[in-house]
C-alpha cells in the first residue's frame, strides 16, 4: 500500500510533506533525498520493515538498557 504525499512548503533545503488519505501529521525531509520537487507536488511514498535493520536496532537497544542496568 502507498499513501500520498503533498509537498507542502520547502523551507530552508527540508520538504515538508502532508500525508493524504487519512494518515495526519507531517513529515520533513531534506529535499536533497527527494527526487527534485517543488511545493505542491504529490509524491507517492510506501513503507516496508527491514528486518536487519529491525534486528539491529533492538541489538542496540538491548545493549544500552544492560550497560544502564549495570549488567
């Protein structure tokens, strides 16, 4: 599944992106990760876990809660 976003603004070289399609909020991202946009530009973004990366991050969380603990 995609959800759209709608290039808001661009201010000082980070895109502000308003999600469509019920999601809210907003989201910022350097323009220079974006193919070139501009305001008002619909992009279309979707989203898939990355287990590795999943599995790295917890390893590293795990790491500091033991060396915060004491263990």
């Amino acid at each position: 599944m995609a959800v759209l976003l709608v290039v808001d603004r661009i201010e000082e070289g980070i895109a502000v992106l308003l999600p469509q399609g019920g999601c809210t909020g907003e989201l910022k991202c350097p323009v220079s990760l974006l193919s070139p946009v501009k305001e008002g530009d619909v992009l279309r973004a979707s989203f898939a876990p990355d287990p590795a990366a999943t599995q790295k991050y917890r390893d590293e969380a795990r790491k500091l809660l033991r060396k915060l603990l004491g263990e």
